[in-house]
C-alpha cells in the first residue's frame, strides 16, 4: 500500500494524458518562443537610427506582454486542470527569468544608447540589471538550500508585487522610448521617466528580497537550533 502511496504522488514528467495534461506546458514553450522573438527585435532597434528601426520598439512591446500573459495562464491552468508536471516546475520558472532578465539585459544595451554623453533611451543602467541579476541569483539560491531541507520556500507578496512591477515597467519603458524617438522636442522628458521607471523597479526588485532573506535564514536558524 505505501508503494501504491508513493507512486500515486510521483509527477508526470510532462503532465497527465490528454490536451489539458499538456497545455499548460505549451504555453510554457510558447513563452520561450515569445521571448526569442522578443530578443531578436530588440536586437535590431537601434536609437541613433530610429528611422528604420523605430517599429522593433511597439512589437517587442506586444511580443513581452503576449509572453507574459501565458506566465500567468500555464500557472493558472495547471492548477485548476492538476496538470503540474516536472517540466513546468524546472520550465516555468526558467522562461520567467530568461524573459525579464533578458529584457533588461537588452535593455541596457548599447543599441539603446541616445547619445555621445551615453544618455540611454531606454533609462537602464548596467548597474540596474547588475542588481536585478543579483537579487534573483541570491533568492534562487536561497530557495534550493532551503527547499533542499524541506523547509517551506513559497512565493511571497513582495515576490509577487516584484514580478508585476517588472512585467509592467518594461513595456512602460518601450511604450515611452517608442514616443521619444517620434517626438524630438519631449525626448528629453520621455527619457528621463524611462529613467524613474527603471530605477523604481530596480529599487522594488532589491526590496522584494528582505522577507525572503528573513523568512529564509530564521528558518534555517531554527532547523539548526540557534536563537
């Protein structure tokens, strides 16, 4: 009975038998599909010839929030049809960070450069993305040394006020680069908001990880019998 038992627990590697089994884990390709395509326009923007390259700007925008809405609806879905799968869980998680770090990656790159000063259209600064980076490799960390003892490592509020700031600021920060390559007197304006976006969100990013930092290392403290 207990191998019964354990066997009835043991996750399908790719879902249960049938389209619902599956589909969540097609949205999860489909993000990573999403995300390449993402990369790929705006790798071809460039801000000192917005003349030719100005439309990559709204179709990476439609291309990011396409692939985030399936973020929300492969979790959603494989929850409500019970089609959680070993490859959504190593999956999932995979295409989320491959999509907004790479956004902000792209972001800070040199194609989004506005000026001789290094004024960046798109107001990301490689420190931000450094800090980006850092938050969620230390976080990541955390969970699998945490979750590797059993103690319980489950997504908090601020993770998950983390996830929509960034979800949203970075078509934000597309929408207002597109209008300042089309408006040449409030560029100056629309870049410098891009500016304050970026910031916010890289400030919420690092502030997300206290709880988690907290909760974490009490635990283990704990687990190891230390006041």
């Amino acid at each position: 009975m207990g191998a019964r038992t354990e066997a009835e627990t043991v996750i399908p590697l790719f879902g249960p038998p049938g389209l619902k089994g599956k589909f969540p884990n097609v949205l999860t390709a489909a993000r990573l599909v999403f995300a390449t395509v993402f990369f790929v326009a705006l790798a071809m923007f460039e801000a000192i010839d917005t003349g030719s390259t100005r439309w990559t700007l709204p179709l990476a925008m439609v291309l990011f929030i396409v692939a985030a809405i399936t973020d929300f609806f492969d979790g959603y879905l494989a929850r409500k049809w019970n089609a959680v799968s070993v490859f959504g869980r190593v999956m999932d998680p995979f295409a989320d960070k491959i999509l907004v770090l790479g956004a902000f990656v792209m972001l800070a790159g040199p194609n989004f450069r506005f000026d001789a000063d290094g004024t960046m259209l798109s107001g990301v600064a490689p420190w931000m993305v450094v800090v980006i980076i850092a938050r969620e490799l230390l976080i990541t960390s955390l969970r699998g040394l945490c979750e590797s003892r059993g103690i319980n490592f489950s997504a908090t509020q601020a993770g998950k006020l983390k996830m929509i700031a960034q979800s949203v600021s970075v078509p934000l920060i597309l929408m207002l680069a597109w209008l300042a390559t089309g408006r040449a007197g409030e560029a100056g304006s629309l870049v410098s908001a891009n500016f304050w976006v970026a910031l916010a969100t890289t400030l919420l990013t690092a502030l997300s990880a206290v709880p988690y930092l907290t909760r974490g290392f009490a635990a283990l403290r704990q687990q190891a019998g230390i006041a």
